[in-house]
C-alpha cells in the first residue's frame, strides 16, 4: 500500500503540471472576445501562479520540519490561479498578482498542514482538499479584488484608459459593493448545496463499509480472484511503519 501510494501521489505531480499550464484558460474564458484582455488574463495569471509556486514550496519547508509535503506540492503550488480568478483580467502592475498569488500559496500550504488536520478533529472531511485550494485561496483573491478596485482610477476590467464612470456609471464604490455581493451569495450557495448534499450522501442506499475495510473494493468493483498478495511490513521513515502488497 505504502509503494502504492508514493506512486500515486508522483504521478498526481503530472496533473498538477497539466492545471498549471492551463490554468489562464480557466480565468480567461469567459472574455474571448477581447484579444488584449485575454492577453492580460494570462500574464497575470502565471505571474501569480508562479509566486504561489515558491511561496508554498518554501512555507511547506518551514511548517513540516524542513522537508516539504507531496500534498502540498500538488495542490498549494496551483493557490495563485486561484487567488488571482476575479482580478486577473485588471490592468496593474506585474508586483500585484505576484503579491496576491505569493499571499495565496503561503495561506492554502498552512491551510493544508493545519487547518485540514483541524477541521478532520472538528469531523469535517475533506477529501479533496477544496478547502484549502478554492475556498480560502478564492475568498482571499476576492477580497484583494476588492482593495484594487478600491485602490484604481482607471476601468481595468476594459481598456486601460477607459474609467469605472464611462461603463454604466459604474464607480469604484459599486464595483466593490458587486464583488462583496458576490462572496456572500458564493457562501450562502456552497453552504446550502453542501448542507444538501450531506444530507444526500447519509441516505442509506449502499452498505455502509466497516472501518478495518476503507480499502477494500471489491463491494464496488470486480476484484481477481486469482491473484494472491504477500504482505510486508516496511519502514516508511520517521519510524512509522507501512504495509506493502506484492504478487505472490
């Protein structure tokens, strides 16, 4: 199980590669009919990304004794496309998507090495880690949306000279008030669906699996009968110990 799952967690590396080159064409669709914004969107994008990237190779470091968690590698590096989602198509200088991605990765590796221990002591499961990767990276990006449109003059969303007032008078103060609007009702829906949705997934439709056999998938799927495992007590470092299946 153990070399099992270093290989799952190396080859997920690939994945992460993969999100990472196409993560601009996540934060640009929707404005395909404007060449210069969508050019925009993509240096502001890997600018970020970037950023998130070294910080949260560096905090991983630092929050687990020095060596840097696979978890973390996977999901916190890709913070910063995240973060950046609602401002990444604003005409700023380069240091703003770097500061915004850079603040992002630091905040989802932290996230992943304590608050997801925290929220699993609280009960709460997640397995996929949205939490840490969209959740509180995407409240965060919102919110530093939020301070550059506070902070601009200019209409970034369009054409650098064109100003907030010149599109159905849309100042910096509403701008604001539509992105603070914006995390509410994103709260309140993902609050509702997921409340929802807990609830679907405790109907008893299947037979609920013990816990000494969380690993075991033959209920769900066909398992060959006719290969035969040995197993082997291995050492996995920090004196923790691990089982490893191999073909007998």
């Amino acid at each position: 199980w153990y070399q099992r799952r270093v290989r799952a967690d190396t080859f997920a590396l690939v994945g992460t590669i993969v999100l990472w080159m196409f993560w601009p064409s996540f934060n640009g669709s929707l404005l395909y009919d404007d060449a210069s914004v969508q050019q925009r969107v993509v240096v502001n994008t890997y600018l970020a990304i970037c950023a998130s990237c070294v910080t949260a190779l560096v905090t991983s470091q630092l929050v687990n004794g020095g060596k840097m968690s696979i978890l973390e590698v996977q999901n916190a590096t890709l913070a910063g496309g995240v973060a950046i989602g609602m401002s990444c198509s604003y005409n700023v200088a380069p240091w703003v998507p770097v500061l915004i991605g850079g603040l992002a990765g630091i905040i989802s590796s932290v996230g992943y090495s304590k608050i997801a221990e925290f929220m699993e002591n609280l009960g709460a499961m997640d397995s996929a880690g949205a939490t840490q990767l969209h959740g509180i990276p995407g409240i965060f990006g919102a919110l530093a949306a939020g301070i550059v449109v506070v902070a601009s003059t200019d209409n970034q969303y369009f054409a650098a000279d064109t100003v907030w007032t010149e599109k159905d008078d849309n100042t910096n103060g509403k701008q604001f008030g539509m992105i603070a609007a914006s995390i509410v009702v994103t709260l309140l829906i993902s609050f509702v669906t997921g409340v929802l949705n807990g609830l679907l997934i405790r109907v008893p439709i299947c037979d609920k699996v013990t816990k000494n056999k969380l690993i075991d998938e033959s209920p769900y799927f066909n398992i060959s009968l006719n290969v035969v495992y040995d197993a082997e007590t291995i050492n996995g470092g920090d004196g923790k110990e691990f089982t490893q299946l191999t073909n007998a």
